[in-house]
C-alpha cells in the first residue's frame, strides 16, 4: 500500500471513530510490543459499537430481520438455556449484563413471573438510538459497567445473572465475572454465552480484546494477548464451573455460586 493510502486511511478512521481509535490502530500495526491500556483500548472502540447499532436500527436488524422482531415482542419466550438454570419459584430477577440496547432475554417463562433488568455502559448513547429511531425497549438498559455492578447491586440480588457476546467486550472481564458471581443469590447460576476465542477470531479489533476458552481438563479459561487466567482454579472455593460449547464456536459457561460472598471488590 502506498503511503498516501496510509495516511488516507488513518484520516478516515480518525473521522469516523475518532483519535483513540486512530491511537490503537497505529500501536496495532506499526508498535504491537507496547502496551496501551485495556481501558484505554475499550473506551477508543465505543464509537465503533454505537455505529454497529445504529445501523442496527436504521435497517431493523441489518442481517438479522428476525432477531430484530424477536427483541421488541414482549410476549417473547425466555430461552430455553436460561430457563433452565431458574430456581423453582413463582417469581426471579434476572440481570442481562451488557445487554445491548434491547435484551435478547425471552420476556415470558410459564408459570414464572419474570422481571428482567439490563446494564451497559452504553446505555445513554443507546437511548440517544432508541429516540432516534422512534423505538419503545420492552425493557430499558441502565447505564453501569459490569465491573461496578455491586455500585449498582446489593450483593445476592438476582435468581439468574447473564451475559451474551459482551462479558468478552468488557476492560476487566475478571473483574466482571466476579462482580456477577457476587450479585447473584448463593445457589443460583451466572450464564455466560460467547464465541470462543472472539479477540482472536476478530484479530484483536474494537472492544475484542479478551478471549474466553476451555481447557483440556474443562476449566474455564479468559486470556488477552498478555495474560491468562484458569477461572475454574482461582474461584474453586467460591463457585462451580462447567463449560459446553455449542455448535462447535459458542461456548456456554454455568457458573453455580456456593456461597455468599462476605467483602465488596477484590473479593
Ligand atoms: C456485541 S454487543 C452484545 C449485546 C447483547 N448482549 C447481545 O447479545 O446482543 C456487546 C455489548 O457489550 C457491552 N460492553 C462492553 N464493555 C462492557 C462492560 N465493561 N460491561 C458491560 N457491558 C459491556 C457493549 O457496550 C455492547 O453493548
């Protein structure tokens, strides 16, 4: 490529998703040795992630009409994989961690009365789209990062804590996870549902950046390009953990919490 090509990209990517984005795509390509910071790297991605769901809701689903419909229908059937892992009551709390604008979560359960809340940093910007677009959510995201979630949550609040695609997106998905384990009521299951190795499969692009895998033995692993953590291992006393994965590149992970948990962060 030419080096007028080059400069004529950076500025297009410089208008479109702005200096940060601009800043890791140049460290990507020219200085891959030095370390931004997760953070830093995450917040350069958003205005990637507000486009994608812009056009989202201009086109109604982009590629996916169906999931566009299924998303506004109250009457939605919660999905079989989470109405699994419900406890047996008239009435749960759910948490859809990073849910998007509109949670993918089924709205209706037989025999279950089902209140759903949803959270994601972006969900100012979403509702910016959402009047935009002149569209009504079944259920409102509030704004909260899944990393401050016990800013937003007493501890051992939800019957089912979940997460599709986003736990991956996050700058401290350890962090995330823990603060979901530490939300949810003591017997009760955290859902996770992602692509298995999604920054690798996206060559590290956006808010890609972490990598959720298992192991030869099963055990639950989350892996940037600079570190790896066996969640299996290092949260044995607090929780169970088994993964599945589906389809032979969508890996669900159940995480049974044992017990309460005593202290706030750093758990
Ligand atoms: C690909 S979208 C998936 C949205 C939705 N869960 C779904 O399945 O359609 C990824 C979402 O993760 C959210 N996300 C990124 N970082 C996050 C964090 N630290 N905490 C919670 N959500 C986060 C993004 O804002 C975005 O809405």
């Amino acid at each position: 490529m030419s080096a007028l090509r080059r400069v004529a990209n950076a500025i297009d990517l410089y208008r479109r998703e702005g200096f940060g984005a601009l800043i890791v795509a140049l460290t990507h390509r020219y200085m891959p040795a030095i370390p931004l910071s997760a953070r830093f790297t995450w917040k350069a991605a958003t205005r990637y992630e507000m486009r994608f769901w812009d056009d989202w809701f201009k086109t109604r689903g982009s590629q996916w009409p169906d999931d566009y419909r299924r998303r506004l229908d109250p009457d939605l059937p919660l999905q079989p994989i989470a109405a699994a892992l419900l406890p047996p009551q008239p009435a749960v709390d759910i948490l859809d961690v990073g849910a998007g604008p509109l949670t993918v979560l089924g709205k209706k359960c037989e025999g279950v009365n089902i209140r759903i809340t949803a959270i994601d940093p972006l969900a100012d910007a979403y509702d910016r789209l959402l009047e935009k677009y002149h569209v009504q959510p079944p259920v409102r995201t509030r704004m909260l990062d899944a990393e401050d979630l016990s800013r937003g949550f007493q501890a051992d609040t939800f019957d089912l804590v979940h997460a599709r695609n986003s736990v991956d997106h996050a700058y401290n998905p350890e962090e995330a996870i823990l603060q979901m384990i530490r939300v949810v009521k003591a017997g009760c299951y955290v859902l996770l549902e992602h692509s298995v190795n999604e920054a690798e499969q996206r060559d590290y692009s956006g808010m890609h950046q972490w990598n959720f895998s298992v192991s030869g033995e099963g055990d639950f692993l989350v892996r940037s390009k600079s570190r790896e953590v066996n969640m299996t291992r290092k949260y044995a006393d607090l929780c169970t953990i088994s993964c599945e994965v589906l389809d032979g590149s969508m890996l669900i992970t159940r995480i049974l919490k044992r017990r309460p948990l005593e202290t706030g962060r750093g758990m």
